[in-house]
C-alpha cells in the first residue's frame, strides 16, 4: 500500500479492497507507438529518395524541392506522428504507473497523476453505485472501466441531491470492487437504520 493511502487512514478505519491494475490498458497505446516508430523508419528513406526524382521546372522550386524532401517533410511527419501516438501514450502510461483506488470501511479514496495529481475522498454513505464498462477483448484480458458514482446534498432530499461520477481506468479486480462496494454500501445502510431505530427507541422512553 503506497505511504499517501496509510497517511489517509484513520485508527479505527480498515481496508476492504484495493483495486488493481490492468497492463492491458497501455496495450493499444504502445501498439500504436511502435506502429509510427516503424512507419517512420521505412517512410522517411522514401520522402528522401524523391528528392531526386521531383522536377517542378521552375528554378528556384527545384531547388527548393531537396530541403523539403529531405528535411521539411520528414521532421513534420515524425512530428505528427510522434504527438498523435506519444501524447496518448504517456497519459495511459501515467495512469497506470499512478492510479490508487482502495475502498475501507468508510470512504473510497483514490489518487492518480504526475505532475498534476487528482485525489479524491469519498465517504461511503456519498456512494451511490458502480457500473463497469469493458469491451470484449478488455473482458479476456480482465481491463475494465470502473464508473462510481456520488451524491451530495445538505438536506438529504433527492430533488437536492447532485449525482457526480468518477471514472478509473485500467483496473483488473472491477467485479470484486463493485461487490465490496455494494456490501460496504449495505453495511452502512444497515448500521444507519439500526442506529435510527435506537434513537427512536430512547426518544420514545423519554416521553
């Protein structure tokens, strides 16, 4: 357990489930990667190679013609190529590396991020339920999106009650997470209904 969750934890608080992390989820990102890496390798000797065989007719084009080919053109697709495969595979990388999601007996705290890091601290009686999402390949290799959502309200009316969702990718124990949740979430419904009752039951012996 990573030292930021022990430092959340509070005497009387225990872990019920930490979720973990899926390698598949950086699969396709990666792929792709390599996939531009190896494009580049066999397009950049073509772009070059037509330098010599392009002849516009105009004098100052056609001299022109062997920077772009050899310089121009090779640095701009390498560019394009790098950022559209690159980018997404840091942020995938990032998050896998990164994300925390343990479930205790009274909150779900979660925490993901280099640079810019996002926690979150939701107490369970916030939770409202889980839904985990998964293409089907992502059903075999066991990578699911799990999808929490929370509520907040002072007054505890449902008209005044906002629904917020939090999404986490990349997770592999999705079903024992959402059981855990959903009997943490039973279990303090539980334990509010048993103390209602004996707040009535004293109300009603003082009368």
């Amino acid at each position: 357990m990573s030292r930021y969750i022990k430092k959340s934890l509070s005497d009387d608080e225990t872990v019920v489930i930490k979720a973990k992390k899926s390698w598949w989820y950086i699969t396709w990102p990666t792929l792709c990667l390599a996939g531009a890496a190896v494009a580049l390798y066999f397009a950049i000797p073509a772009i070059m190679a037509l330098s010599e065989t392009v002849q516009v007719g105009t004098p100052f084009i056609d001299k022109m013609l062997p920077a772009i080919f050899n310089y121009v053109l090779p640095i701009l697709l390498g560019l394009i190529l790098g950022l559209c495969t690159l980018i997404p595979f840091y942020k995938h990388l990032v998050t896998i590396l990164t994300l925390q999601v343990v479930l205790t007996n009274k909150r779900l705290i979660s925490k993901v991020g280099l640079f810019r890091i996002r926690a979150l601290d939701i107490p369970v009686e916030k939770l409202d339920h889980i839904e985990i999402r998964s293409t089907l390949i992502g059903s075999l290799v066991r990578n699911f999106e799990v999808e929490i959502a929370s509520v907040s309200g002072a007054d505890g009316t449902m008209k005044m009650r906002k629904k917020t969702v939090r999404t986490f990718c990349g997770i592999s124990n999705a079903k024992k997470l959402r059981n855990a949740l959903q009997q943490v979430i039973e279990q303090h419904a539980d334990a509010m209904r048993k103390l209602q009752a004996q707040e009535i039951a004293s109300a009603m012996r003082a009368i």
